[in-house]
C-alpha cells in the first residue's frame, strides 16, 4: 500500500513534469543519445525529449520511422537535398525503446545506436532519459561480473547459455556460499536482455553497496527450450519478411489461461529443475534450500516465473512477476496445484510473492488489478508496485528489480 | 619452420578440397547456416559451400549484397513475384565471414542471421563450414567462463569493460593463482569480439581439457581509447550515409610506420599498464611476474600487441602478432626501444615471439614474409605460422589462438 500510494505521487510529479515540457518553450538544444554508438552523432535527443532521427538514403523512395519509441505508430520522414531523410518526434514515454528504419518497406537498424536482441534479432534501442534517476548506472562502487556460462542440457539435447551475475565480494570470500536469483527476459527477447537492456548488474552493484540488497548471485537463462524428444515445430518466427510496423514490445502472455493449463510443465519449467538448477549449484557456491533461492521475470518470463515458482515451492520462497499475468484465478483452488487453496498456509510458506506494473502500460496495469482484486478476496498476500509514468519496457523493469531485490533473503 | 611445413601441407589438402568442390556435381542440399538465428531458412548453405541469401523487400527498386563473404564485390540479387529477392553465391573462403544487403542503396543486416560488432556497427555474419574442424565448438568438456568486467579508467575518465575468461578449475581452486593472457581484436570491431565471433571459450575450453594448454585467465579489453585530457577528435566514423562496399574485414595498421613511431607509447599502451592491468591484478588470482603475462592481438590488435608488449617487457614474456605488423624494421636499432638491437639478449629475454598470417590474406602474408626475412638475418627467433586457405577473418584467428596458446606459460 505504501508503494502504491509512493507510486501514485511519483506518477503526479511525472504528469506535472510532462505538462511542464509541453508548455515550455520549444528548445534545438539536442545532443547524441547516451545509447549511442561510439562517435555517432545521431540519433540525438532535446532537453525537451524530443527526438531528432536521421538516416542517409539518397536512392530510397520512401523512409519511415517505427518501433516502441513511436508508440507503434509508422511516421514518414522527409528527405533533404543530400539525401538524408529526417524527422522529430516526441518519444511516446521515457524509458528504454526499441526502434528502426523502414526503408522502402525493409526493416533497417539505426547505424548511430546499438542493437539489443527483440522481435527474433537485433534491434536498435534509444535510452530516453528519466529525470533524477541513476539507480542503473555504473557508480564507484565494488562491481560484480556477468558471466557468460555455458552448459549441456540433457532435455533439450542442446548447449545452453546463461548470464550469470556475481556480485563483487564473490571473488573475494572463497568459502562464502550466496542465495540464488533467478531473472527471465520477455517474449521475442533472449538471455542477454537483464544484463544488456536491464543494466541488471550495475542495479545490483549499487544496491549492494549502499547495504540495500544482500549480495546475491542472479542467473538470467533463456526462456525458450523444446524437448528434444518432441515432434519439430515452428520456431519463433524469424522473418525474412518485412514485418508490419509493432506496437511495441511484445506483450508477453495472453491474459486468461485456465487454472488447469497451470498445472502442467512447461518444458522450461522440467529444464530448470532437471537442467538449469543443477548447473548452477554445481558451478557456483550456491547456498541451498527453498529459502534461498527466487524467481522472478517479465512479461511472458513474469507468467513463467510464476509457473515455475509456484507450482516449484520445494525450490523457490519467493517470487516476483513483471508486468506478467497470475493465470486461473476463477478456479484458485486449482490453479498453480492448489497453492492458493489455504492463504494461512500460503503466506507462511511463500516468503514474498511480489506484483509490478508500469502505469503506462494498460493491459498489464489492468491485469494486475484484476489478479490484486481477486488475491486480496483469498487473503493472498502480495507486494504490489506501480512504476509510474513507464510503459511495457526495460526502465519499467529496471525499477522492478530495484524495489524487488532488496525484499528477497532477509 | 615445422609449423610452416604442416601449414604448407594443409594448405595443399584446401586446395585439392577446393578443387573437389568444383569438379564434383553441382548439388541442391542447401541447409541454415550454423550461425544462423533460431528457426531461419535463410542463410542457407550446399554441401559445396554455395551460399544462397533471401530478403523480402517488395517494394525496394534493388537489392544487393556485399562484405567479406562476397570477396568484397557488389552482387545484385533477383526479385521473384512474392517480392523476394534472392542470389546464390559461392564464398571468397571458407570461414566466418560479415556481409550485409544493400536496399536501395542502404546497408540492411540480414534478419536471419546474428550481428557482429565490425565497421564500428553490429553486422551480419555467418559460419561456412571448415570440414574436419571443430576445435571451436563446444565439446562435453568442463566449461570457464567469460566475464563482463566493469572497472573506471583514470587515464580516459570513462567506464570501460573487458571480457575476462576464467578457466572452469578457477572456480574450485579458490587460492591458486593464474597466468594471464591478454587478446586484442581488430580494427572497428570491439572487446566482445574474441568470445562472440572468435569462440575463444570454447577453444581455450577444449585445450586446457587435452592437457595442450595450462589453465589461464585471458583479458579481452576494448582497443581504443581516448586521453580525458585530449582534444575533442574524430571518434571511429560511425556515419548514417550508407558506406561503400567494402573489401572485407578492415585490414588493421597499414604498413610501414617509421621506427620512432614504435617507440611512442599510444594512450591504449598508457590505459594497459596503469589501468587494465592493475583493474585484472587486483580482481582476479593472477600470478605476477612477466613469465606469467603475455599478450596477443589480431590485425590492428596485432600491431597495438607489439607495440604494448615489445615496449614492456618488463610486464610481458610471451607476445603474439595474428595478421599484424612489426614495423621500423629498417632501423631495428631503434624500433620498439631497440629490443632487437642485441638479437642474444632477445632470444633469451622473450619467451615466445609469435606471428601468423593466413594463406588468403595477401598483405599480411607478404608483410609477414617480409619481416621474417629482416628478424632472421638479425637472428631474432619468432615462430610464424600460416593458416591454410583462410583470409583476414576469424577463423584464421581462432587457428592462431589454437596454435599459439598451447606454448605459452610452459
């Protein structure tokens, strides 16, 4: 509750803050992205947060922008006499965006800004600055490794890859044994998505430093895994097709799913316990028991860190879902085999269940009151969050993992 | 001079292979790439090694494609009635190779396949085949990590990070200490290039399993950098202008630089001794003393190797020089501080002097040759090597890396 309403005043001061740009006098003070590559002088971005977009094609026909940053819509760009088509446009939130060119129908990278993995391949991305907050940059503090960890997963048949972050004083405490976070990436996205678009480590770096966090180690696998026994089937479609133009990050998880379909494994869930788990506590000094260890995710990984959490409470106390979904809750004495059946029971046993949604982001933002409304009537405890002002993307989940982290192995 | 032999030998086998190929059958069993992303048909590549490339652009007037795959030339591609543009094409070599479409003009990754940091942007690459080899694969052997390592440069004023391998026995050895090898990558590429598109990993995984190599740590930092101090100047070009087709990887320092150049010690040198390696020394279990350092580059990573290594042998014993360059060998007394002035002391002083070139990278074969004629007539001892059938790309320098780790720290 008091989250909620710390959100909603945050939110306010977002809204008078978003008032105040509008009505102040339009600047042409804009300056490269902190996003961008090395040297690239765009894309660039005002004090206003306008965006100013560039991209040389004197032979194209026709040159648009699109992506989340546009807020799904497609806006032409207009080309000058040395052939560089130009717009700018106001971003649709703050927050981190994934954007690109549509050259003569072709879906074109930024070559001034990186690429982050989304929609099934690189994308570019544009780091649109959210005022007074550096939680997620690089301090001078002690800094923890990502590690990129390879390992054999007997399920799938197939060599597998995580991130694995360890937090700085691992190196220095030989013996010393740490709880174990697990963070699952979004639809379309990869395991590379909390480290890079996350900036996973430097939130943990701070947190640690300023005593928020306890040091703990995090494990960011990937979210998709297909048995190797079972019948081939379409992949996550990569397109050589030109795709239509997105409303922005895929949205995870359709809201609606049965109680019934919560109880069945997915085959991600059997590559945890049987593959990803093992691994991990084989590798690295890994403290044991439920107590110790957390699942958490967003979006689509929300809804899976809840499968896996919850219907997983030998191995997880605490979970957390972003911007994800809590399914079946019109049967909850079904639903996730039957954890929700006896509140006493389930909070006692579950150390942290916890809830965020970005109030920019409408249908998770309804979803969750809608699971709040019905949890609250079953007597389930919940943390609930509210990231004012922030759509369904990465500084939504930024600011997730940064109230989260701090609530977990205490 | 054996190495050269077994070179010569296998470089003859790539060439009956090659002949092969083109007498047999021209065949249809085209299958995606290795490198391909997941669920891609296109890239595809025959059992001859014919690459046959797609992209959807409809509405686009023409398409292209170019970069090292097509041997540096410009291929137009035919549009079918679904609006498919297609071509096949056979590869310059046989290895990892970066290429990219031209749409209209624009240079377009293809979304089938990963991107790699090369020409100061992430760009397209894909894996031909080198039958018979898979040193560079993951095999079911203990696996190290690679890390992401943040620490802050006093000399640049920035954040800076490596890439930092640890053996897999450096987890369960929580005392012993490791020699230390540093990689450098190429010419607009950058420090994630080693492990992503170079599988170090797996290669110092598989070596260390054989008992070829000790267990090492390897630092991959990134190859540029700027005095705070300095002047504002002109970073790497990162242009939105489309570029012109380029003849392949960039090809690292030109030839030639005078002998008091070398003696000049580049802020990259600065940034080694007195931020990079006291960040690794102080983080990871390094074993101090030279005999225990070396450092290795390949292209213009090659040439900043021995520049930094040449100049501080104090720090380093062992040195590797992959598709790079000794310059000002015209005045040996004076070059790289007169360290081939007394060829005795050298040979006794530096461990191994390393350098290789690949068959089908003309320049650098013939600057190798070249001054391996001026190091012998000094009586300098090197051990050179040349890769068989491959050019100036990575599979050429993952066989460097082979060769040369497995002499070091011995």
């Amino acid at each position: 509750m008091k989250n909620i309403i710390k959100g909603t005043v945050q939110c306010l001061l977002f809204v008078l803050a978003f008032t105040q740009w509008t009505v102040a006098q339009v600047t042409d003070d804009f300056k490269p992205a902190s996003s961008n590559l090395l040297g690239a002088e765009f894309p660039k971005i005002s004090s206003d947060f306008r965006v100013s977009l560039r991209l040389n094609a004197p032979d194209a026909v026709k040159v648009q922008v699109a992506g989340n940053l546009t807020g799904g819509k497609v806006i032409d760009m207009t080309k000058d006499t040395d052939g560089n088509w130009t717009v700018t446009i106001p971003p649709a939130v703050p927050g981190f965006h994934y954007y690109w060119f549509l050259v003569d129908g072709v879906r074109v990278n930024d070559p001034g800004s990186d690429t982050y993995f989304c929609f099934n391949r690189p994308t570019t991305g544009i780091e649109i600055p959210t005022p007074g907050e550096d939680f997620f940059m690089p301090k001078n503090v002690p800094h923890g490794d990502v590690r990129e960890h390879w390992y054999f997963s007997d399920i799938t048949g197939k060599w597998r890859r995580a991130f694995v972050y360890t937090p700085a004083e691992y190196e220095k405490n030989g013996a010393k044994k740490y709880p174990l976070l697990f963070l699952l990436h979004g639809s379309s996205e990869n395991e590379r998505g909390w480290s890079q678009q996350g900036h996973m480590s430097f939130i943990m770096d701070n947190l640690i430093a300023e005593g928020k966090a306890v040091p703990m180690v995090v494990v960011m696998d990937n979210g998709y895994a297909t048995d190797k026994n079972a019948k081939p089937v379409v992949q996550p479609a990569v397109q050589a097709a030109p795709q239509p133009a997105n409303t922005g990050t895929p949205a995870g998880t359709p809201p609606g799913q049965s109680a019934a379909s919560t109880n069945v494994p997915s085959t991600l869930s059997i590559v945890y316990v049987k593959d990803i788990i093992p691994s991990i506590e084989s590798y690295y000094r890994i403290l044991p028991g439920r107590e110790n260890h957390a699942i958490a995710g967003l979006s689509m990984g929300g809804s899976q860190a809840g499968l896996i959490g919850l219907n997983n409470l030998d191995l997880f106390a605490s979970i957390g879902i972003f911007s994800g979904a809590i399914h079946g809750l019109t049967e909850p004495k079904v639903a996730y085999g039957g954890v929700f059946a006896n509140a006493a029971d389930f909070n006692s046993r579950v150390k942290i269940l916890w809830s965020g949604a970005g109030t920019a982001e409408e249908m998770q933002l309804t979803r969750q009151n809608e699971y709040k409304k019905k949890l609250d009537d079953l007597g389930i405890k919940v943390t609930y969050y509210e990231s004012p002002g922030t759509a369904h993307e990465w500084h939504t989940w930024r600011r997730f993992l940064k109230e989260f982290a701090p609530l977990l192995f205490k």
